[in-house]
C-alpha cells in the first residue's frame, strides 16, 4: 500500500455492515503487457531494499455497495506488479488496492498510529495496523478482511483482537484507487498503557514492522506523515462523537 495524494474533500469515509469479496482467479493485462518493464523497475528497488519480496498479493477488481453491503471479485498478482502499479500512477483504473486496517481504540478515547520502520517499503508513514491481502487469507472462496487484520495487528503490535471489545461492520475510506476497510478495534486500557505494551513487544523483536507507536486525540497531533486517508477516517470518527 502505497497512499495517495488525494485532497480531503474526494476522500469518503461509508459504514458498511458486511464485506463479501470472492476469490476470482484472472490475468492482469497490466501486469502482462508491461512484464518487462515491471521486472526491471522491482529489480531497481530491490537494490535501493534488498527486503523486498516479490510474493502474491489480492487485489480488488469489480465492487458494488447495496443495503451497506460491500461485493466484489480479487484476484491474485506478483506483488512486483502490485507496486509498480502504484509507482506508475494506477494505470489501470479499474482495479482497487482493497485492506483491512485494525483501528485501534484506547479506553480514554485516544487512537494509536504506528509508525513503519526504516526497512519497510512505506518507511515513516504514520497509520493503523495493516497489510495488503495475500491468498493465505482466502477462506472458503472469499477473501478474510477481519482474518487479515487479525494477523496484521498481531504481527504489527503483538496484541491479540481477542482482547479487544470488535465493533460489529467496517468504515470503507474512499481515496483515489485505496479503499480501507477499517474496524474498530476498542481496548480496555488506555492509551500510554497500550502503547507501552506495544513498544515492549517491538523491543523483543528482532526486525519490527514499526519503529514507533503515535497516540492521537485531535487534529492537533496529526502529522505530516499521516496518510491523507488516515485522518479522513479519524475526522470521522470524532465527528460521529466517536
């Protein structure tokens, strides 16, 4: 996932009760017609990070949303595909980059941000917990999103969904070809406790995901390193009274 620079007011931000996204295997005419450049382009970056791997990623293609119901078809590609995709500006339109965020929640109202390491590929971006959907998350056909943020929030931040209180539905966040699932993950501590735990865990690991854990109560503690997408969604949220 790499954010784009989308102006706030063409980000929308829709709850959604249900998700319900099938696995469609399809050939990607992008990923074929370009294969050559493609190649050459992951190969530069792998020199500029050697940590990048090019494993399968699920991406969206076709999607409706009726009754507050989200439908639609993924498919699988390279991720080499995936990212230059995004490098090159998201030639083709008719496909979506489509992940569950874990929004995480503290008991005093606070939300916490990571902040990805050095070594990551979206290096000192601030946002939730999340990752783009591989087919290990492909459940009967269907593509997992809550399976997804579950192992993304746990290899992210060692916590555990099982300790937190799940908001039932999703908030869709609309921005250019990115569309965050976000659940709302509501903790029973708070926020500097929380992070505290969290920070712990990245300590005990030998290469985290993050570097750092931001706790957010207003506008006032955004930072420019916050995905347009990101705030929007926080927007939202303290305009619901949430």
């Amino acid at each position: 996932m790499r954010p784009q620079n989308i102006a706030p007011h063409d980000i929308k931000v829709i709850p959604l009760e249900r998700l319900d996204v099938a696995y469609v295997p399809q050939r990607w005419h992008f990923a074929d017609q370009r294969r050559r450049e493609i190649d050459a382009h992951f190969a530069e970056l792998q020199r500029e990070n050697p940590a990048l791997w090019n494993g399968r990623v699920l991406l969206l293609r076709d999607f409706t949303i009726v009754d507050r119901a989200f439908r639609g078809d993924c498919f699988d590609a390279d991720y080499a595909s995936f990212i230059s995709w995004q490098d090159w500006g998201f030639p083709d339109t008719n496909v979506r980059d489509c992940f569950a965020m874990a929004a995480i929640q503290s008991a005093d109202g606070a939300f916490l941000l990571g902040v990805m390491g050095a070594h990551t590929f979206n290096a000192g971006q601030i946002y939730f917990p999340c990752g783009t959907p591989d087919p290990s998350d492909i459940v009967a056909d269907r593509l997992d999103f809550e399976g997804s943020a579950r192992r993304e929030l746990a290899e992210e931040t060692g916590l555990d969904i099982a300790e937190f209180a799940v908001e039932p539905g999703w908030y869709a966040v609309f921005s250019g070809n990115l569309i965050a699932q976000m659940k709302l993950l509501r903790a029973r501590q708070a926020a500097t406790e929380l992070r505290a735990r969290i920070l712990d865990y990245l300590a005990s690991e030998r290469k985290p995901e993050l570097a750092d854990i931001r706790i957010v109560r207003s506008p006032a503690d955004f930072d420019p390193m916050m995905p347009s997408f990101t705030t929007a969604f926080l927007h939202h949220m303290w305009s619901c009274g949430s």
